[in-house]
C-alpha cells in the first residue's frame, strides 16, 4: 500500500557509505554502488569578508601548488584523521549534496571508515563532521575490517583474515576472525609520505624542487619496490634550486626505490609484528589463505612481491584494492546484523 509517509522517508533516506580517506573521498550510495571517488582537497579564499569555498575535489586539486596569496588548497584529512574541522565538514555537505542532487531535505544514515586505534577525540570530530554535514545518525567501522568485507573475506567465520590497507595517510594491519578484530595496528606511513619522501629525495639528490602533484605522479608512474634492468625512467619538470630557473630532470625508477625504501620497510615491520603477535591456531590459517592487500599502495609495482619474500606467506592483491574499504562500508550499510556487530563506539 503507497504510504506518503513511507514515500517521503525513502526518498530522504538515500543512506551513505563513505570512506573519507586522506588522499581520496570515496561515497557509496545505497543501492546504487560507488557514485563518487574525488580527491580530499578543498580550496579556500579569505579575503576580508572571511573565508568561503571555491572549489572542492578534483578541481581543487588542480589547483594545489598553484594558488594565489588569498586563495589556499587545504587537504583537511591528515594521517587518516581529520586535521581541519570546518573544512572536512565543508567538503563533506559538497559530496553529500553532489551524489543526492542537491536536495536539502536529504537526511541520510552515514557509515564512515576510520582508522584502527583513533583516539575518543579523533572519532568525535569525525562523527560531529558528518553530523553538521547533514548526516542523520552516524556509524563508524574500523577501515581494516571494511577493507576485509569489500575483499570478500570470510570475516564472520572461526579462521584467521589477514588485511594490509595501504591507504595515503596510514597503514592498517589486521588479523580478522569470527567478525572481530584479533590484533590491529595502525602505522601512519603510506602513500602521503612516500610522496614527501620522493619530493626530499629530488630536492637533496637533484637540486631540484618539485611539488606534491609531481611527486605522487612520479610514484604512480615509476614507482617500484623491486625494480629491474633496463630501469624504467621519466622526464619531471621543477626548479633548479642553485639557478632558480625552471629544469627538466630524468629519473630511473631505481632513485624512486631508494628514496621509498624507507617508508617501504615500515609496512614490512607493521606486517611482520603482526604476525609474530597471532595465536598460533590462527597463523596456520594465515599460511594457507594468505595475506590480503588493499588501498592504493597495493597498486604499488612489486610491493606484493616484496612483502612474500619478506613474510614468506601468500599475498593476494584485492579485486579492486582503492575500492575495498567503500565497498565493504556499503555491504554494511546493506545488511544491518554485520553493521551492529562491527560497528565502534
């Protein structure tokens, strides 16, 4: 029977997953599936009226590095967590008005990915973001375990689920079984700082200064753990720091390796405590299913290869490893008996 009443509360409902990621917002509408993935930046101008939005996302991420005095292209998430309140919460009511046409009536429900091990302080800025964003009640889920979900693991069953999500500002490393978290560690080196790394690596090596932008093209184009001969190699415009004049330099993806390497050995320790610390009955089970890896670090050439001659355990590459932990908030947001279970304070 049509029920305005009913009608009314659907139509305002459209719940949200969203993975609000240092590098990249993701949101999953329900029943729809992925329907936006833009970056994590926002350009402000001040000016003497105050500060107003300009830009959010993509377009502001054009203009990182780019601005003028009075306009700024702020990343509000730092490390995984929120960094700038009113900017996170600017960038969130955009999104959520983006993917819902911009109808102000819409009050949806919104699972959020955090990181494992957030501080109180932490998830209530999260929380209240969303909350002032529009949100009607909000849900938060642990990023390994909706990584976990989104890779269509067993998460609800007694056998060991090892997660890697390399995302931009952390790492998460989990052991997951009967659809709770055995052992967790968040590490705040990922994508981000491979970025700073590669941008110092130049400045020193090279004399050359480069911007953000430049440097996660460089990691995405020629980045390798393992690198083999012939290296692969790449033209990167900047600034000759000795003549001040702009330069074009051509790199190996061997410099890339040696300027990452340290980063690159953080995720390897985070994996191997990780191991040492599983009950055994649980280890055995690591052995046989492997080690699965999300994020966008996953897509880093090798890293798979890296971390099996390091760990000597199987590693599997997600599906759709920048997706995972969307998804996985979205399978939750579908089936409210998980959501309850997984669910954090």
């Amino acid at each position: 029977m049509f029920s305005p009443f009913n009608f009314l509360f659907g139509w305002m409902s459209n719940d949200l997953a969203v993975d609000l990621g240092t590098a990249n917002t993701v949101l999953y509408v329900k029943g729809k599936g992925i329907v936006l993935r833009e970056p994590s930046v926002v350009a402000v101008r001040r000016d003497l009226r105050g500060s107003r939005v300009l830009a959010v996302g993509q377009e502001a991420k054009e203009m990182l590095g780019k601005t003028p005095g009075n306009i700024e292209a702020i990343r509000p998430m730092k490390d995984g967590v929120i960094a700038d309140f009113e900017v996170t919460e600017a960038m969130l009511r955009f999104f959520i008005n983006k993917v819902h046409n911009r109808r102000t009536l819409v009050h949806p429900r919104i699972i959020i990915s955090v990181p494992s091990g957030i501080t109180q302080v932490e998830k209530r800025a999260v929380r209240e973001s969303a909350e002032s964003a529009g949100a009607r009640e909000v849900f938060l889920i642990e990023e390994p375990m909706a990584a976990a979900i989104g890779a269509d693991l067993p998460i609800t069953e007694p056998t060991a689920n090892m997660i890697v999500d390399v995302g931009g500002g952390t790492t998460e490393v989990a052991v997951i079984s009967l659809a709770g978290i055995v052992y967790a560690k968040s590490v705040r080196v990922a994508g981000d700082k491979m970025d700073e790394a590669i941008l110092q690596y130049i400045k020193r090596k090279h004399n050359l200064a480069i911007g953000e932008r430049t440097a996660e093209v460089i990691k995405t184009t020629i980045g390798n753990v393992m690198p083999e001969e012939p290296f692969e190699t790449m033209d990167i415009k900047g600034r000759d720091l000795v003549s001040g004049v702009p330069k074009t330099l051509s790199i190996t993806s061997l410099e890339i390796q040696a300027a990452i390497a340290e980063q690159v050995d953080v995720i390897i320790d985070a994996v191997r405590v990780a191991l040492e610390v599983t009950p055994p009955e649980l280890s055995a089970d690591i052995v046989d299913q492997g080690i699965v890896l999300t994020g966008g670090g996953a897509l880093l050439k090798n890293l798979d290869k890296l971390l099996m001659a390091e760990t000597g355990m199987p590693i599997i590459v997600a599906d759709d490893p920048l997706s995972s932990v969307v998804l996985g908030s979205g399978q939750a947001l579908d089936n409210f008996d998980i959501l309850r279970e997984i669910a954090i304070d």
